[in-house]
C-alpha cells in the first residue's frame, strides 16, 4: 500500500525535498539525507508504507533489519565515523524507516542527540553523487 503523501512511497519531489535515493536493498530503500551536517547521514526505509516494527512478521522485521545493518556497514567503511546512532521516528510520517546518523567525536552533538535536521549543510549534486557512489560500492 502506498501513501500519496509519503516522500518514502512516492519518491520524486516529495522525496527530494529532504532525500536522494541511492538503491534498493531486500525490503527497503536506502536514501541519502539532503542535509550533510553528519557526513554520510542516510535513511533505511520499509518497502510498504506501515507505521510500527509490530506490523511485520517476524521475516520481515529480520530482512528489515539485515537491510539497516547493511547500510550501516556501508556507512562504516565509506566515512569511519566514530559511532552510527540509529533514529527511528515518525510521529507525524507514519512510514517506518530509520535514521542512520554518523558521529565523529571532532564533530558537532558528539555525545548528545542528533538534530532531525539542522539545515546546516547542504552540497553540490556533484558532491552528493560522490557520496552515493562512494556508498554503493561498500554495500
């Protein structure tokens, strides 16, 4: 099911007011948060527009989470951060995806919790195609 007014389900310019996608993975899509101030700052989020992890089967939620971990692991290798926090929310965005969130302990809220979104830094397109090909090729 999909939802007309979901960035996630619909992609295009409601996703690219915040998002660029970088590929499909088993359950989900990987998109590149616009806003850089966490350099590398991506999202994981569900193939179908549910709200809560408890609206999966079991399958699900551990193919949901193999695609985090994946992401992650991506992220790790291509920007070294420190730590990747993870952010699930969705109070007024009811589709479930998660924040991964990179932190460098040189860097800004080292210690402290990630700002949604600081509106701090934003890049080129030639920069942020970098960025996505620099992260594929470590998934």
């Amino acid at each position: 099911m999909k939802d007309q007014n979901c960035g996630y389900c619909m992609g295009g310019a409601v996703l690219g007011e915040f998002g660029i996608p970088i590929c499909e993975l088993s359950v989900s899509s990987l998109i590149l948060f616009k806003e850089q101030s966490k350099k590398g700052r991506c999202i994981v989020a569900y193939k179908d527009h549910i709200s809560e992890l408890v609206d999966l089967s079991d399958e699900e939620r551990n193919a949901f989470f193999a695609d985090v971990a994946k992401a992650a692991k991506a992220i790790h290798k291509t920007f070294h951060p420190d730590k990747v926090n993870y952010g699930a929310y969705g109070d007024t965005g009811c589709h479930l995806h998660f924040h991964l969130v990179p932190k460098y302990k040189d860097g800004d809220e080292w210690g402290g919790v990630f700002q949604m979104n600081p509106r701090k830094t934003y890049l080129t397109e030639q920069e942020y195609e970098s960025m996505i090909d620099a992260i594929r090729s470590n998934l």
